[in-house]
C-alpha cells in the first residue's frame, strides 16, 4: 500500500527569526467546522462540553488549549485538535490541512502584526483567548491571541506562501527600523 | 471610519462591503406591480442627514448589517443585524 508523505502548508518556508519576532508554523492536527442549525446552539454546545471538554464559544473569542473550540464566524466555530464528536444538531465539515496556521512571538509581534491587519491589537482590547476573524494584508484570515507577545495567525491553506511572505517584509521592515534607529 | 458591528465591536471600513440603501431589505411580492419593482431595484432617495445602509462584514463574522449613519456629518450612529432590522 502507497503511503502518502504528509505535507503541511507552510512546509519549507517556516521556522523564522527576524528581529524580535519567531515565527513558527502550527500544526493543529484535525480540525472541523462546526454551524449549528437554527436554536441548536445550546444543545451543540452541551454535547460539545461532555465529549470534549469545551463548549462552543462566544462570538470572537476561542475555549481551552487542546482541544480547543475557536469562533470563526457567525454561528460558526472550529474544533482544533480532537476528532469531530456526534453533533446531531450541527453542520460538521472537516477543515483538517484546510488552513496554514503560524504563531508569530516577540517584543515586535504587534508591530508587526499591526503593518497587516486592521483590528485594534492593544491588550486592554484584544486580550488572551481573543479571536477574531479579520483582514491580514489582502487575505481575510483569523488572529488569536496567545499571551502578551504571542499571536496565532491563520488564512486558507492555497494562501500559505502569501502569509509567510507577508509577515516576512513586515518584520524585516521592523527589524530594518530598530537598526537604523541606533 | 469605524463600523460598529454588533457581533464584531468596532472595525475598520476596510473589513466591510458597501452594498447600498436597506429599502433593499423590503423585497415587493412577486406579484407586486412594474412600480413596486421599479421602485425597489431603481428608487433612490438622495438624504442630507440620516440614512440607512446595507454593509456585509466580509473580512469578519460574515454577517449582513444595517448601518446608520449621517450623509452631512459623516457620524456612525450604530448598526443591527440585517436579520433582525425592520427595513
Ligand atoms: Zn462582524
């Protein structure tokens, strides 16, 4: 039998460090989509909570560390790193290899990420455990927060070369900016 | 410009699709007459003052808003769901 070599989408353009920043690539293993049908969203949270240990998160924000439950949109949300339980009350689409995600950490993280994004980054606003699904250079994608410096990045998979990219000028742009103000 | 999106708080403009007035929200029966239609797709009140917007926060939750806000001052006076907004 043919064993596929398993490929992930930021494969040979991650790990970097530049500057202040690493940024490294996430491989949050199975993923799926949940949407809950109408009035179902309760019931699919509780089923969730007794399967899984975490329930189905409030709009723009993500529940537990692994597995964990991550709003990604209007009455939608991703399980990460647990397979998909029996949700009779919900739509559950795999979303495994779907997106390229990275964690970007360092003194200049929000600086960097603040070059890309226009979402109020401060830590009075955009606290741990903080997502939001929002614009990252010219791709729509989700930013979470991890910890003070440490940010999750994440696009569809197909944009991958075009993230690493992104965050890449962004923090050589950092990166060229400190040494020049020595 | 900041578009208070109420599943998403305050975002940039640059996060949202601009599709037109909510008279777009207010669809004639299919049997209503030429003038109704005509009306709905072509009709356009010009105000100076307060008016009532379509938005799509695409590059957020996906949700459809109504915006109002003030063709004279450019003030944003808040948003609903579409789903929710009488047109
Ligand atoms: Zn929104």
């Amino acid at each position: 039998m043919v064993n596929l070599i398993a490929k992930t989408p930021c494969a040979g353009l991650l790990p970097k460090t530049i500057g202040t920043v690493t940024v490294t690539e996430v491989n949050a293993g199975q993923m799926t989509l949940l949407a809950p049908h109408r009035g179902q969203k309760k019931a699919v949270s509780d089923a969730l909570k007794s399967a899984v240990g975490v329930g189905f998160p409030a709009p723009n924000r993500c529940l537990g560390t692994a597995p964990r439950a991550m709003w990604c949109g209007q009455e939608q949300a991703l399980l990460i790193g647990a397979a998909c339980p029996e949700l009779a009350g919900a739509a559950c689409v795999d979303h495994s290899d779907a997106w390229a995600i990275v964690q970007i950490d360092g003194a200049d993280a929000v600086a960097v990420l603040a070059r890309l994004t226009p979402l109020d980054l401060r830590a009075t606003e955009f606290k741990r455990g903080h997502t939001a699904r929002t614009l990252i250079g010219h791709m729509t994608g989700g930013i979470t927060r991890l910890g003070a410096h440490s940010f999750e990045v994440m696009v569809m998979r197909s944009m991958a070369g075009t993230l690493v990219h992104d965050l890449t000028q962004a923090a050589e742009n950092m990166a060229a900016r400190a040494l020049q103000g020595r | 410009m900041r578009l208070p999106c109420p599943i998403c708080g305050e975002r940039d403009r640059r996060e949202f699709y601009y599709q037109g007035h909510a008279t777009l929200l207010d669809r004639p029966a299919a049997d209503a007459d030429a003038g109704a239609w005509d009306d709905y797709v072509h009709n356009r009140d010009n105000p100076a003052g307060e008016t009532r917007d379509l938005w799509h926060h695409e590059a957020g939750c996906g949700a459809w808003i109504v915006v109002t806000r003030n063709t004279v001052t450019h003030e944003v006076l808040g948003a609903v769901l579409a789903e929710k907004a009488k047109s």
